[in-house]
C-alpha cells in the first residue's frame, strides 16, 4: 500500500513558553480530502507549516507523500499545492504576471489552465495585484495552490474571504481534485464549509487531535429537526417511543419531533400511515462539533 498522504507521530511544537502542538498524531490517506478543525489558536496553522518545512518542530516525527519534509523540501513543493492562511501577494505586476511565473517554479503550467482556474473564480488575470480587493487576491491563491495539479492540496482556512458562491465554486475545485484521485487537507474553523467536500474530519483542540471521524458518521450522530405531514391524525405516543425520537408534538395531521442519529425507525413507523410531506433540515454538524469542546471541557473539569 502506499505511504499514507501524510503522517505525523507525536509532533511537539513549542513557541517559547507557549504550546503550538502538544503531541499531534496525524494521519491522511492518499486521495481522500480531510477537514482539518478547529477553533482560533488550536494548532491548524502550525501543523500546516511544520507539514511545509516554513517551521522546523520541537520534536515528532513527519512524513508528507513519503517524504521528509526537513529533507526533501524542495522537490515536495512541486508536487503540493499550498494556500497560506494568511496568503499575501503584492506588487505591480498583473495576476498572470505572477501566476506564470510561479508556475514556471513548479516545472510550468499551461496558460488553458490558469486561464480555465481564473474564468471560473472569476478573477481578472489583467489586472494588477495592487489593485485587487482581498477576496480577488484570495482567489489569486486558490488558483495558484491548484493550477499545478499537485498530488496533494494544502489549504489553510481556504475560503475565508470567499464570497457564497465562490465557496461553492471552490468546494467544487475540491471534488474534482479528489476525483482526480488527489490528497486535500483543508482547515476551518467552520464545521460548514468542511463537510460539503470532506471525507474524514479531524477535530484539533489546544495542540492535539480530540477525535477523527468521517463525515456520514458525524451526520448519523447529528442531531436534526423533522416534520411528518399525515393524511390523517397520528397519535403521539406511537413515535415519542421510538429510538432517537424525542419532542414529538402533533398539531392537527402534522407531526414534529427532535432526531437525534439515524432516520430509519421514524421513517418505518411514518411508512405505517400514508404520508403527505417529509421534511428534515441539514443536521447542525457545527452543534455536534461544539459538543466534542465542551465533552472535553467537561472530562478536564472533572479531573
Ligand atoms: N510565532 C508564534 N509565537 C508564539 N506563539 C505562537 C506562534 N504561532 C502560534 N503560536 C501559538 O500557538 C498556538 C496555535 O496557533 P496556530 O496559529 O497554529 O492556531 P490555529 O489553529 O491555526 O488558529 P488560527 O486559525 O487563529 O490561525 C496558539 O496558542 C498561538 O498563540
């Protein structure tokens, strides 16, 4: 089997008397996209550098593509694609100026490409960096972290800045790279934007990694808000009973009640009667999310 996309075992990174990464056990499979969160200060933008060789650790070990990131530096550039979070570009050249040239850095990338990345984030290659607002600036550095198709994409908070439907447009960017058979490793703070395009998600808290799960699995244990219109009045009773079904009221034909994991028994038992309208919002992954901070905080407590 192939190295794994990335691997970190203990990784320790002190800034001083202040904790980056406490012991950082990491690990990416080859061609699946991985969410990487976590709350402000948590670790994301120091795993992502130390991943990079922009820091060097404290102690742990790394791999990235089954290389060594200390060692290898310079040939691993080639093959990934990076969007700093704090991504700044300036000058007066214009936005092709700079994205051919760092392209050429990368061994060269064809014009149709860049030109294909721009049209659909549109973003005006003519114009000069200078003069570009943040988010067109943001969307320099999507395409540059992409236009080289690189075996493995790091993207720190990526879409912070992004306009709605440019998120929309990037996830897709996203999609296709792992449909490419490509690595993605995103960071967020944000719950929302990750699952839409993630396969696994790691949640890092205070320099450590408190749980990975995969995203179907996060969306059985979330908890949503139903609604079950009947031909007819149903009795309460019938669902209040049933596992992960709780707040059930009836008002008239119609049926409300809390789901908390899997669908299947209220739908089996809504199947009995004959069913006018479903309707289920997204389940609030974010509520879940939060949820492992405050368990965490709790257990810390408790001890
Ligand atoms: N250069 C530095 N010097 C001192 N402390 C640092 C430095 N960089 C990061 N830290 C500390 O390390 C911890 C982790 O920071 P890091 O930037 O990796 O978090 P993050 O999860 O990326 O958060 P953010 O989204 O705010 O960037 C924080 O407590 C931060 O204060």
């Amino acid at each position: 089997m192939a190295d794994p996309a990335i691997e970190t075992g203990d990784l320790v990174k002190t800034y001083g008397r202040n904790r980056g990464l406490t012991g950082l056990d990491l690990r990416v499979e080859r061609g699946e996209v991985y969410g990487f969160l976590g709350p402000n200060g948590a670790g994301k933008s120091t795993t992502i550098r130390l991943l990079l060789d922009l820091i060097r650790p404290t102690s742990g070990r790394i791999s990235v593509l089954g290389a060594d990131p200390r060692r290898d530096g310079v040939a691993l550039r080639r093959r990934i694609g990076y969007l700093a979070g704090d991504f700044v570009v300036d000058g007066r050249q214009s936005a092709r100026e700079l994205l051919t040239y760092l392209g050429n850095l990368r061994g060269g990338v064809p014009r149709a490409r860049i030109d294909e990345l721009a049209a659909r984030l549109d973003l005006d290659l003519g114009r000069r960096i200078r003069g570009l607002s943040k988010g067109n600036r943001q969307k320099v550095g999507v395409v540059q972290a992409f236009m080289h198709d690189p075996e493995l994409l790091i993207l720190d908070e990526p879409t912070s800045g992004l306009d709605p439907f440019l998120q929309q447009e990037f996830l897709s960017l996203v999609r296709e790279a792992r449909a490419d058979g490509r690595t993605v490793f995103m960071s967020s703070h944000v719950m929302s934007e990750v699952q839409q395009a993630a396969d696994r998600v790691g949640i890092i808290r205070e320099g450590r990694l408190v749980t990975v799960a995969r995203v179907e699995e996060l969306r059985e244990r979330a908890v949503r808000r139903v609604e079950v219109t009947f031909a007819e009045p149903v009795a309460e009773a019938e669902f209040a009973a049933l596992p992960g079904v709780s707040e059930v009221t009836v008002a008239g034909t119609t049926l409300r009640c809390r789901l908390d994991g899997r669908a299947d028994a209220l739908v089996k038992a809504a199947a009995g009667h004959t069913v006018i309208g479903l309707l289920s919002e997204e389940p609030d992954l974010e509520e879940l999310f939060f949820g492992y901070y405050s368990r965490e905080e709790s257990v810390r407590a408790a001890a």
